[in-house]
C-alpha cells in the first residue's frame, strides 16, 4: 500500500453523542482509484463516519485527513474536491434538471462554457440528456437519482461518497447505475460507498470494510475474506428439527459450519465433503450455492435487528 496515494486516512476516531458512543476508533485507509465499500447494520456508525469527512458532525478525538489535508482546519479546500450522493433526494424542484446541474457548478465557481459542457456530458452519460429542460417533479426516482451523480460530478471531484445510492430503486434502474458506477471506478475514479444491498458492493467495491456498534469487525478484498472466513459453497435446506440435528452432526465432521434459522438449514463449507454432499441431496428440498458477501456480513453482524 506504500507506494500507492493515500485519498483518505482516519486514525483512532470516534465520536459519541451523549453517553452512545457511535464511532469507537476507527481507521480507515482509502486509496486512489478504489471503490472502497463501507458497510455495516443499521446504527453501526456509518453515517456518523460520513458526516465527520463531511465536516456536518465534529469528531471527539483521532486524526481525519483528506488528499493530505485535515479536518476540519481544510475543511473548505477539502469539500472542493469531494462529491457527495446523498441518500436524500435534496435537488432544487423549482429548477430543471439542466439548471439543477449548472446552479450546482456555480458553487464551484466552474466558468458557464464549462459548466454547461460538464453537465451536458454528464446528461448524456446518465441517460437524462431528453430529460434536461424537465422540472424535477416530472422525473423518475431512478432519474432522480441519476441526477443527483451526475450533480456530485460536475466540479470532477477526486473522491465521490456514495451513501446508499440506489435504495429503492427497481432493478433496471439500479443496473443502470450500476454500469455507470462501474464505468466510473473503471476510468480511475475514487469512490466510497455505503449500502445494505450486498449484492451491489460485491459488484462494485475492490475493498471492503464491515463496521458493527463502532467497531471494525472486517476488512479485505471481498471475495477473499468470503472463502477465508465463510467458505466457497453454501447448503440451503428445508428440514425438520431431527433432519438439522443429523445434518449439522455430519457438517461437524466436515469442519463446515451449519446453522439453524427456522425452517431452513444453512451449511457453510470451505472444501468438497462427498458425504456430507450426499446426504445433502437425499432432502427433499436444497440447493447449493457460491458463498458471498451477504452471508459474511451475517457471520459477521449477526441476524438480530438492531434497531429494536
Ligand atoms: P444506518 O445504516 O441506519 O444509517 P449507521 O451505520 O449510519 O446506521 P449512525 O447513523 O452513524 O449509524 O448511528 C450510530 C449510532 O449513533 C446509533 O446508535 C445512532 O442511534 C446514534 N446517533 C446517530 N446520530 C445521532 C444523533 N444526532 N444524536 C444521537 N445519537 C445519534
């Protein structure tokens, strides 16, 4: 990692509110050209971590830098060169989307030829370019948030925190975005992004990093921490008591790890086991599927709601 730029560093931060301490010393490396994934159960400390970098929350103790700068001493030359997508729609519905774009590139003070050929750019990169004399009421939540990227874009940040950025979108709308966040980490661009879909930071994310009540409890490359600390393949099986009692007895003696969750059986195994696969298939309802990053995260955070 020493020879590589460092975008962001956090040191041993935290940052309680009241007695709850939220963020409970964290480091935190990001370097460039990485989409580094941060993730975590609800009330893990995400969001608090977020608005630190942000400068909206001040942190208690610990070292926050950003390209070399501190915070929150550099906090204006720092947010110069960061682009935020929030999780709340906050777009300007009196504008339309072409004047929701140059409105934007006005604060950073970007020139009206360049800002105009930014935002058209970015219209025609996110699919909005028919879209652009339209008032925002008039979009899709999928337009909508393609926009608010595309309004993250426009000053050509050097770092782009993405919080959640595809919550409750339809699929088609999703992998659109996808595409693009992908093209974007592609093209060199350094991203940091917070989500609950598992599935979305497998595809997108080279690092990882799995916080739980303050605290790192993981981080890596995803598909490696999954083989070392879940395995490779998972058993799902519908059975009873009697039929989960004998299977786990003879995942035991696999070394995989099996796991109850009401009706179902959940296996989880590092290398073949002939025997155990066997019986397996002698259920009458099972499948057999790769490990992911879901399951990590479950082995991990555990599956007890955490906002109760
Ligand atoms: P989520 O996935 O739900 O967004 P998160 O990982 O972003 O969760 P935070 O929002 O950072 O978590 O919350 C961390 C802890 O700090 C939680 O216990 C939360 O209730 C608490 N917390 C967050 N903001 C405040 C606040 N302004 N005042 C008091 N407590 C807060």
């Amino acid at each position: 990692m020493n020879d590589k730029e460092i975008i962001l560093a956090a040191r041993g931060l935290t940052k309680s509110y009241g007695t709850r301490q939220a963020v409970k010393g964290l480091d935190l490396t990001i370097i460039r050209g990485e989409c580094f994934g941060f993730l975590g159960p609800n009330g893990a400390g995400k969001t608090t971590t977020i608005q630190m970098i942000l400068g909206l929350v001040i942190k208690d103790s610990g070292e926050l830098r950003v390209f070399g700068l501190t915070i929150p001493h550099d906090l204006r030359a720092i947010k110069s060169r960061l682009g935020v997508v929030p999780q709340n729609d906050n777009l300007d519905p009196d504008l339309t989307v072409l004047e929701n774009l140059l409105t934007y590139a006005g604060y950073y003070n970007l020139d009206s030829a360049r800002a105009r050929s930014r935002s058209l750019e970015l219209l025609k990169f996110f699919a909005l370019d028919n879209r652009r004399d339209e008032v925002i009421q008039h979009l899709s939540g999928g337009q909508r948030r393609r926009l608010l990227l595309a309004r993250a874009l426009v000053h050509e940040p050097e770092l782009l925190i993405l919080d959640e950025p595809t919550v409750g979108l339809d699929p088609q709308a999703r992998y659109l975005i996808w595409q693009r966040l992908k093209a974007l980490r592609d093209n060199g661009l350094t991203m940091l992004l917070t989500s609950h879909y598992m599935d979305e930071v497998a595809r997108l994310a080279d690092r990882v990093l799995i916080m739980d009540q303050g605290r790192i409890v993981a981080q890596g490359e995803p598909g490696r921490m999954v083989t070392e600390l879940v395995g490779t393949d998972v058993f799902e099986i519908i059975c009873d008591e009697r039929e989960a009692a004998s299977l786990s007895a003879l995942a035991a003696s696999c070394s995989a790890r099996a796991e109850r969750v009401t009706d179902g059986l959940f296996i989880y195994a590092g290398h073949d086991c002939p025997l155990l696969e066997a019986r397996v298939r002698e259920t009458a309802r099972w499948l057999r599927r790769p490990a992911n990053l879901e399951d990590l995260f479950i082995q991990l955070t555990g599956r007890l709601l955490r906002d109760s």
